[in-house]
C-alpha cells in the first residue's frame, strides 16, 4: 500500500497574499490539499473558491468546509482539481453532489467529523473515491490526533473495501506509524510542514518515513 503525505494550505484569512504564501511553502510537493472555509461551517472565511490556483504540475485536493456547498460546486468543478472534498455535516444533498462531480471525470470525496458516524454517511461512502477522517480542529494547523477516529476504518472497509481513506489533523512523524498501520493511505499534514523551520526537508522525511512503514 503506498502511502501519500500531503501537505495542507489553510489560509485563516481571505488575504490572498498569505494563501500565496502558504502555496509558496509546499510547492515542492506533487500533492496538496487547500482548505476553504466559509466562516460558519468553520470558524474563519477565507478565499473566494474562484480565487483558488495551485502550481502546474501538481495535484490538488479541495477541502470544502461550508455550510452550504451546492453554492460553491460549480465552481469548483470549473478549476478541475484533483479531488473535491465535501462534508457529511453540511446542509446539502452530499451523495447527490458527489455524482454530479464524477459525472465531469473529477474525483469526489466525503469527509467526516470526529463525532460523525460511518452509518450516518453510508450513502456518501458508497458513490466516493476517497474518504477523508477529520481528527482536528476546523481551521487550523498543530491540532492533536484523536486517534480513536480510526476506529472508523473497518466500518468504511465493510461497505467500500477498495475506497482510498485519507487523514487530518494533528499527523507528524510521531503518529504516523499509528496512522499506516490503521490503513490510512493519504495523510494531511499542516502545521508539521507550514511550520517548520524547513517545510520540505519535514515533508522529506515523512515521505520517507510513510514509504518505509508502507512496505513493512
């Protein structure tokens, strides 16, 4: 199983010179996901969805954390990102909104927050390509891992054996061993890259720490 480190672009600010900035800090890495809020769903509103670029080249996962997505979907799927990531919490038609994504040859995913069950979502998880466990705290970076939410795993497995399961919040060099071993095979990581003294040789060295527990 190969394992994908991921770094996170959560701009708190509709600023696009911090997005910029935070762009400019993992533009070393073939995948990226970018974190938009709505200053209701989560807590601080950011970027315009159409605002929204990433590096040629490089494959970016939008995480949506709105109330009300459907505004936002067309949009979206006019940037042809990698992935789009909606959330079972928002006020919307979730599974419908996924299948109209797909319809445009564009990955779709589903994510969950720490208190949401997997039966909640069933539906969701049945049409997706990827679902995303949210451990974290919306809207910011160096939260802590609530590593119960793995449980969640095995449930995910039983309705969508081959379904890709992603990860965020609070993953660093000190849980991720925790987290391949679970069966997560795309971690995000924020704060553990946009913080440090030298994001990409912290990238690096999760890159090489995730290939080296992904063939044990």
């Amino acid at each position: 199983m190969s394992i994908a480190i991921v770094p996170s672009v959560t701009p708190n600010t509709a600023d696009p010179h911090v997005y910029r900035e935070q762009i400019e800090r993992v533009s070393f890495a073939s995948r990226i996901q970018i974190d938009l809020m709505d200053g209701d769903f989560a807590p601080n509103k950011n970027l315009n969805p159409i605002q929204v670029w990433w590096p040629e080249g490089v494959l970016a996962d939008i995480h949506l954390m709105y109330r009300h997505p459907a505004e936002q979907l067309e949009t979206l799927i006019s940037l042809s990102p990698h992935l789009i990531i909606l959330h079972a919490e928002a006020d919307a038609d979730i599974e419908a909104m996924i299948v109209h994504i797909k319809k445009f040859g564009l990955k779709a995913g589903v994510a969950l927050l720490a208190d949401t069950t997997v039966e909640s979502a069933h539906g969701c998880i049945a049409v997706a390509d990827h679902v995303l466990l949210f451990a974290g705290k919306l809207g910011s970076f160096g939260g802590e891992a609530d590593l119960t939410v793995l449980d969640k795993i095995s449930q995910i497995r039983a309705i969508r054996p081959d379904i890709e399961i992603g990860w965020d919040g609070g993953a660093n060099e000190s849980n991720i061993a925790q987290l391949v071993s679970a069966g997560i095979q795309v971690i995000d990581v924020g704060g553990a890259i946009q913080r440090a003294p030298d994001p990409e040789e912290s990238y690096r060295s999760l890159v090489m720490l995730g290939s080296s527990l992904s063939t044990k």
